[in-house]
C-alpha cells in the first residue's frame, strides 16, 4: 500500500504497489580489443523514488563545478573525459568520481558483471596468445555479461520483491542492438528458452520480472545511463591495476577502507553488488555454467 500521501489513484484512494516498479541502466566497458575483460553495470533506479533525485544531482553536480557547468551539452562519459586534453589527468580522474558518488547520495543499487575474453575460445587463446582479440569475442563477451547482469538484477528484486517489473534501459550501440534484442526476446519466452540447452540450463527462472525486452536510449538523455558508464569504467580500469582503478574503486565503496572485493577482482568472470540504499537483501547464491569460479557472488554495501 502506498504511504506516499500524494500518489492517489483517479478515485481518490491509495495505490497500491508504489515500490513496483524498477529501472535498469545498463552499460560496458572493456569492449576494445586491447582489454581482456569485458565490465557491464546495471544501475537499479526506482523510477518512482529515485530517478528524479538522480537527475538533479547530475544536474547539481555539472552546475556547481567550474570545470563542468561552462562545457555546453556535457554529460558523463568517461571516454570522452579522459580523452579531453583540455582537462588535467587530475581534473579527469575527479570528473569522473563526482559522477559515481551520485550513486551513493542517491542511495542506488549497480550490479556489476564481468566476463574474460579468454573465455571465449580458451583453445584458440592459448595457440595466438592472450592479447589478441577479435570482434567476435567483444561481442560475445559483450552480451553475455550483459544478460548476466539483467539475471543478478532479477534476483535483486525477486529477493526484495516477489511482483516487481523490470524495464531494461541500454545504449543505442548500434552493432549491439540486434544481437541484445534477440537474446532478451529469447530469454523472455519460456516456450523458446527451453528449446536452447545452454539457456535452459543458464537461467530456467532467471527473468520472470523483466518486461518489454531492452529499450535502447542515448548516454546524453540518461543521466541513469551515464553512472553506469562510469561504474563500467571505474571497474575496468581497477583490474588494469592502475592507481586512476584504486581511486575510482575508493569512491565506488562509498570511500570506505579496502573490502574483500580487492581478493575477488582476480576472477575470470562473476558478479558483485553495490548497494548503496538502506533496503536490505541477502547475499545472492547464483550459481550458473557462465560462472564457474567459486569465490565470486558477493556483495559490497555502500
């Protein structure tokens, strides 16, 4: 039942089900062939409590900064901040960090998943070596830490609440957009999704709350989308093992001391959780063929 005195139905009376509804922003990183591992954040957004609050607080955060508020048409893109050489490497890494602390203020949730490139054809890897990449181990990877992160969103809310929906929100990536429909549309129909033996055996029940398939938006439009940009980012650049990673990761955990997220970051593939808002949900125990190493499927509590 509603406790929101000014969410009433045509009636007069009380909603019910104001918690129903969940949005998740969905990016990657690591998709250029030089990174071994492909990162994708979901960003968990209640569009009802939440998505207004995160819209002023990038629109706060770009105003009240020098560095930002006189760029016309910025927005939060990491690529684009550590290419601009009008910004010091200082003044990017700060950049960057004032958009993940949004999460925090505004009490998210950003499931985050990886995949390794090597993963892809392990046989192939050993006999050219393990920095050369194709397209088609960018994409594949691509998509499946994508639909990894849709299925651990699921289970978020399933652990939460039983009758939430699920909008899916990613970036027009044009070479992806066919490729993510399809496996989404495949995944949402029981009927089609037990005819495909690595699907069944991945996700029996790992979608029931997603609705509408993906619905693809531009990064600029999205300030949702943009956090999850630069938690993609912030992660990839963490397991590079430079000291930009170390930093984005500090303001990832909410600036707390070091956690056992440090000892999991060596994993070839997994899943993790920040949660940042005061809503508690237990320790997911999701164990699939696409993720096989055993000490990956914490979480880190903001």
């Amino acid at each position: 039942m509603s406790t929101n005195p000014h969410v009433v139905s045509f009636f007069g009376g009380r909603l019910v089900g104001e918690n129903r509804l969940m949005d998740v922003y969905i990016d990657e990183a690591g998709t250029d062939h030089g990174a071994r591992t492909v990162v994708v954040a979901a960003v968990m957004i209640n569009p009802l409590k939440q998505a207004k609050a995160v819209d002023e607080e990038i629109a706060r955060v770009i105003a009240s900064d020098a560095r930002l508020r006189d760029r016309p048409k910025f927005y939060f893109h990491a690529k684009d901040i550590v290419n601009d050489r009008a910004l010091s490497r200082q003044d990017q890494q700060e950049i960057i960090c004032l958009g993940i602390d949004v999460a925090l203020s505004c009490g998210l949730t950003v499931a985050m998943t990886l995949r390794s490139k090597e993963s892809v054809d392990e046989e192939r890897t050993a006999r050219v070596g393990r920095t050369i990449y194709t397209a088609h181990d960018n994409e594949a990877c691509h998509a499946m830490a994508f639909i990894e992160s849709i299925y651990v969103a699921n289970a978020i809310v399933e652990a939460g609440y039983s009758d939430q929906i699920m909008s899916i929100f990613a970036e027009d990536c044009p070479q992806m957009r066919k490729k993510l429909r399809a496996f989404v549309r495949v995944l949402l129909q029981p009927e089609k999704r037990i005819q495909i033996d690595f699907i069944k055996d991945c996700y029996s029940k790992g979608f029931d709350h997603v609705r509408n398939g993906v619905n693809f938006c531009e990064k600029g439009d999205s300030p949702s989308l943009q956090i999850a940009d630069l938690f993609a980012f912030g992660y990839s650049r963490f397991l590079l093992g430079g000291p930009d990673g170390q930093l984005f990761m500090h303001h990832m955990r909410g600036r707390r001391p070091p956690s056992v997220i440090d000892q999991q970051s060596t994993g070839r593939h997994g899943f993790f959780v920040f949660n940042y808002g005061s809503e508690q949900f237990p320790i997911l125990d999701l164990k699939t063929p696409m993720m096989r190493d055993p000490h990956w499927g914490g979480r880190d509590r903001g």
